[in-house]
C-alpha cells in the first residue's frame, strides 16, 4: 500500500510541474504575440517589407504606407491615381543611399514629400508639392535611402520636422 502511495504522491507532483512548465510555455506564446502588435524600430534593411499593409510612426503618428522597392513600382509611385487618404502614405524604398529627386509627373493631387536617411532619420521636407510643378523636381542635399510621399500637409499638421526618427512596425 505505501509502494501505491508513494507513486500517486509522484505523480501528482509530476502532474503539478507538467502543469506549471506548460503555463510558462503558453506565457511566452502570449506574450510574443503580443508584441506583433506593438511598436518597434526594426531597421527597414533587417526584414522583408515589400507589399502594402505595412506601417511607421513619427512619434505616435501611425501612417500605413505602400511598399514600393522595385524600379517598376517606384517610377509609377502614385502617378495617375485620384487621391491619397490621410493616415496613408507611399514609402520609396531604393536599393542604395543616393540623392533622389521627385517630380509630379502625371499627379492628380498635391502630396508632402520626406526624405529619411539611412539611419531612418527625416533629412529634407517638400510641402505642398503641387502637380502643376512638373518638369520641376524636388531632392535634399543630403544622401537619402528612403523617401516617403504622404498627403498635403501632412508634416505641418504632425508638426514633422528634420531629425525626427520613423519607427517602422512590423
């Protein structure tokens, strides 16, 4: 009788730490899910980002942007289309760090466009780009990697300025 009891004591001691193991596995499950969903610098070089659906911040200004990393997609950019919501940007992702310049060629609307250096930083900020300007192009001084196209007014509205860092969730 004591060998029977001895073994259900064992085994309800097995039990209790099966339990306890299987509450700290679900814990972690929890909680890595929980981070999707929560902002993070992730560096736009360290993922795959292309598509659309994707989102940064300036601070707590959430803009869900369109991926455009190909030669294709980023000679179209937003050319031809009627409007850009607010709350929605286009995000030009370029293969190297360079001097890029933007026109309004074919744009039915005004936008704000903002360069951001390498290091994910705001370098140069064109208000108001109206599409009347075309042939005029627009480009900072300073060498950029991305180049994000946002509606009219958007940075004076956020009071975005140079310096400023993104935050990009994944």
């Amino acid at each position: 009788m004591a060998i029977v009891n001895n073994f259900i004591e064992n085994m309800k001691k097995f039990f209790n730490f099966t339990i306890v193991v299987l509450f700290f596995i679900l814990l972690g499950f929890f909680v890595n899910e929980k981070n999707i969903f929560q902002k993070e610098s992730l560096g736009f070089n360290k993922i795959s980002i292309s598509g659309p659906g994707r989102y940064i911040f300036f601070g707590d200004i959430k803009v869900k942007v369109e991926i455009v990393d190909t030669v294709e997609s980023r000679a179209l950019g937003l050319s031809g289309r009627a409007e850009l919501k607010d709350g929605n940007g286009m995000l030009f992702v370029f293969d190297d760090v360079g001097k890029y310049n933007f026109w309004m060629k074919n744009m039915n609307f005004p936008i704000d466009i903002v360069w951001l250096g390498e290091d994910e930083r705001v370098i140069y900020i064109k208000e108001n780009a109206l599409p009347e300007s075309y042939p005029s192009t627009f480009g900072g001084d300073e060498y950029s990697k991305y180049v994000l196209e946002v509606p009219s007014f958007f940075a004076q509205k956020n009071n975005i300025k140079i310096g400023d860092k993104i935050e990009f969730l994944k």
